[in-house]
C-alpha cells in the first residue's frame, strides 16, 4: 500500500553563456542586420523527458516586440513533442542567487512554438559571472503525464464528474458570496473558486476597490455573455458556444490573467483561420499578446500565400508593422524552402 501523493516533477536547466558581451559581439560582427532585435541566441538541446526536447530563446536587444527596446527577451521552445507546465526563467549571479526571476502559469507548450518574456531583464540588469551569463529554467510537469492510459482514462472521469458538479454549483448560485454586475444584468459566484483561478479577480476580492463593495463587482468592458463564460470555465473547465464569444473572451481572459482559457481561445480562432479573418486575428494576438495564435496566422499566411494575397478580403496594410515584417520574412523563407526543396 502506498500513501501521499506526487504533485508535480521538477526540471531544473542551466544555460551558460560564454563571453556573454563577446559572444553577442560577435552574432552581430558575424550576421549584420539592420535591427538589432532581430538577433537570435539558441541554447544547446534540452532534454525533458523521452518526448520532450527544449531549447532557449535569448534575444539580447529584444525581441521585435513593441517597448522591447533596451531589454533582454527570453523564451522556451518545444523543439519536439509537447507538455503541461509551470516555467520559472531567472538569472544567477556568482553566488547562486536568482535574479530577474519570471514564473509563467500552468499552461501547455506546443511543438514548435515558444513562450516566455519580452520584457524578461533590462540590459542594465544582466549580471555576468566571470564574463559569462547564466540563465537558469525550472521545469515542472504534471505526474499525469508519466501515467499509463487506463489512470488517465479513470482520472479523467472522476474530473470530469467534479468539473460537472462545480457547474451546477455556479448555475444554482448556491451558497454564492459575490455578485458581478454588468449591462444591469447579475452574475453570481463563489469568491474562494473565482480567485483560485484568477489572479487578478483574487487581488480585487483582497483589496478594498470601489469595484467591490458589499461582494459587488461593477463590470463595464465586458459583455454578459462573456463574463458567464468566462466563469463558467473557472468552475467547469469549459465554454458553451465558444464560436459566438471567442475573440471577448480571449481579451477577458488576459485581462484577467486567466491562461488555460486564453490557450483555449487561441485555439478555436486559429482552428478557423481564413483570408478573411487572418488579418483580423494577427492584429488581435498582436494586441494581446497570443502568441500561439500569432505564430499559427503567420504561418497559415506563409503557406497559402497565393491564395490569401488574390482574396479580396486580404489587405496587408491594415497589419502593424511589427507584424508585418514578421509575415514577410515567414513568406520569403517558405519560398526559399520550396526552391530547395
């Protein structure tokens, strides 16, 4: 008989960056490019697990991202298969001790794609030791992961039997202690599950704002229909009829920090991408940071390219500029590729 419980395994990765200020030096000395963020270092291979290889992303002048100027982006990419995860990405200094530290919630990582901080250190914080800048990353993945079908199978019904009951919980308003106010209309829930799940709605029911007198939450930005699915996926884990709501909601869901339901906005719109929204849904991951969805229109644009530059719907022009020169440099290297291939 076994007792206790595994919560989660942690990963820790050091990434040592010889002769940082050379090292950079020499990139640009080696690759001259007219903007700086363009430039790229990649760590080694790392190894999660048999699936599972990362590698770092460290952008010295950041990463072409807008208010990035003057600071150190870095990131972590799924080079091969995907995982669940909580990141933690800081500096060391000689003594061991973790500076500039950034802790992304449990969300999942996708093959190919990376997440991380454009803002992760200014340039004028990077501490070097001995000439060198070390990077550090802790990893921690789900035990379910490890576990053979037939636990996942049963897991996965006893969650969902809980998931269904917390549901009926919200729609009941039973036993409910806050009350969200929008377009006159009333919204009940439960302040411990809500702020469990919602950093930000957790330091709204902590402080005294005017937002939140007598458990009242007064929502203006937000639609009702938005905001219900929005906690339904607090209490549930999911979202009805997200095909009328996605767009609100992945914006209520960054503003309230809320990734898993992001991730899940993200993708159902990239799940639809076409000619005519493609631009509409750049502009928007732009804006809010989507990066997953942001990375899909990119590529969804660089490997229909034809079809989407003949689509009366397509105008480039209404794409920022940022983002713009990041879709043609995506298009100008499916080409290349295709002329090698």
């Amino acid at each position: 008989m076994t007792e206790g419980e595994i919560k989660l395994r942690k990963i820790v990765f050091k990434w040592v960056i010889q002769e940082y200020t050379a090292t950079v030096a020499a990139a640009i000395a080696k690759n001259p490019i007219p903007h700086p963020e363009k430039l790229k270092l990649k760590s080694p291979t790392l190894i999660l697990n048999n699936s599972v290889s990362l590698n770092f992303l460290l952008y010295p002048h950041g990463n072409d991202k807008r208010d990035t100027s003057g600071y150190v982006s870095v990131f972590l990419q799924s080079s091969t298969g995907s995982f669940k995860g909580k990141v933690s990405y800081y500096i060391l200094d000689c003594n061991d001790t973790e500076i500039c530290k950034h802790t992304t919630p449990h969300r999942l990582f996708e093959k190919g794609l990376y997440r991380g901080y454009p803002k992760f250190a200014r340039q004028s914080q990077l501490v070097l030791v001995g000439g060198n800048l070390v990077i550090g990353c802790d990893v921690e993945t789900d035990p379910e992961e490890l576990q053979n079908p037939l636990v996942k199978m049963l897991n996965s019904s006893i969650l969902e039997k809980k998931l269904n009951k917390y549901e009926q919980l919200f729609e009941t308003k039973a036993y409910s202690d806050v009350k969200f106010i929008m377009q006159g209309r009333e919204i009940h829930g439960h302040k411990s599950i809500i702020a469990s799940q919602s950093p930000v709605l957790a330091a709204m029911f902590e402080s005294k704002m005017k937002e939140c007198n007598d458990n009242v939450v007064d929502i203006a930005d937000i639609s009702y229909n938005v905001m219900y699915e929005l906690l339904r996926f607090i209490y549930a884990g999911k979202v009805k009829e997200i095909e009328n709501v996605a767009v609100e909601l992945l914006i209520a869901s960054e503003k309230y920090m809320i990734e898993e339901l992001k991730t899940l906005c993200e993708n159902y719109l990239s799940s639809i991408l076409s000619s005519k929204n493609v631009v509409q849904y750049l502009n928007l991951a732009e804006l809010h940071n989507a990066s997953l969805l942001k990375d899909k229109g990119i590529n969804f644009i660089a490997q229909y390219a034809e079809t989407v530059a003949d689509s009366p719907h397509f105008d480039v022009s209404e794409l920022g500029k940022v983002i713009m020169r990041e879709v043609f440099s995506s298009v100008a290297k499916s080409k290349k590729r295709k002329l090698n291939d």
